[in-house]
C-alpha cells in the first residue's frame, strides 16, 4: 500500500485546502492532486490564488502563496468512496488539533462528505459555514476530482475564486 501524503502545512496561512485523503496516484508519486484528470492544481490559478498553474510535483510552492494542503484522513484509496464515516471519525480528533496548531485563517474542505461527518451535519450547503473548525472559518468546495463530473471547470473556478475573494479581504487591515 501506497504511503500516506506528507502535509503542505505552516503556521497561520490564509487557506488550507482540505482533501478528503489521498488517491493512489498522488500517494505513489508523493505529492498532491498528482493524478492526471484532477483539476484542482488548475482551478486554483485559474480562482486566482496563484499566478501560474503549479505542477503536482512542485506542490510545496504553494506555501509561498500562503496556502496549504493537507487530508482528513492519510489513508490512500483509488475512490474517496472506499473510506467509511468511521474513517472519518477515528481522524476526526487528530486532525482538528493539525488545524488549530497550524491556526490558518480558512480551511477549504474538497467536497462535503468529510466536514458533514466531521461537523455532525447532514445537510451541508456550498461556500462558508456558520461554524469554525479547530479555530479557522470553514468553507466547502466541491472536490476538483475528475471523478467529479457533475461542477464544470467554470463552476469550480466560480466556487473557489469565492473562498479567494474571502480570504484577500481578511487580510486586509481594518
């Protein structure tokens, strides 16, 4: 089995993006939305939080734009569907101590099948939520995988250049 994919992480960035854990072909290779029909790598530059389109396996350098990337849960599977609600829950705890330790101002979770466990809720709406997680706002985007036929490449752009718009107004002074 593929190791799991090392964190993307400093303290008090604007956003961390949240996957849901890694695929097999990002674990394999080591670095993040490595497989060739994830579209996350693209909808960020494109949502504006880089200036160009960073290749998986310069993943790191995204730090430099002041976001990070890590999982919910380290286990690699080939579908996110293959992880259970107690995947979930036995990385809950763990997990929501990485964020308040890392304190980012924003955590983008990739889809809501993990904040809705990890937050108790059913019903999860797209874009901000009323609750903070570990100490950082909370916003759901849907997951840029090219499984994840059903957003555009528009829509996801539109979602996330949301959270961007977000994030550089918090970081303007008061």
């Amino acid at each position: 089995m593929a190791d799991a994919l090392p964190d993307i992480l400093a303290e008090h960035l604007a956003v961390v993006f949240c996957g849901i854990n890694p695929g097999m072909t990002a674990a394999a290779a080591g670095h993040h939305f490595a497989g060739r029909s994830n579209r996350f790598w693209r909808v960020i530059r494109l949502a504006g939080f880089t200036p160009e389109e960073i290749l998986p396996e310069n993943d790191r350098t995204i730090l430099q734009h002041g976001y990070g990337l890590t999982t919910v849960v380290d286990r690699p599977t080939a579908r996110a569907d293959q992880l259970s609600a107690q995947d979930f829950i036995a990385a809950a705890a763990h997990f929501e101590q990485k964020i308040a330790h890392y304190a980012p101002r924003y955590v983008g979770f990739l889809g809501k099948a993990a904040y809705s466990v990890l937050s108790g809720q059913r019903e999860i709406g797209w874009g901000p939520q009323p609750t903070a997680f570990g100490g950082a706002a909370v916003w759901v985007l849907p997951n840029p995988s090219g499984r994840n036929r059903a957003f555009s490449l528009d829509q996801l752009v539109g979602a996330y250049r949301q959270l961007y718009l977000a994030a550089a107004r918090s970081r303007l002074p008061a």
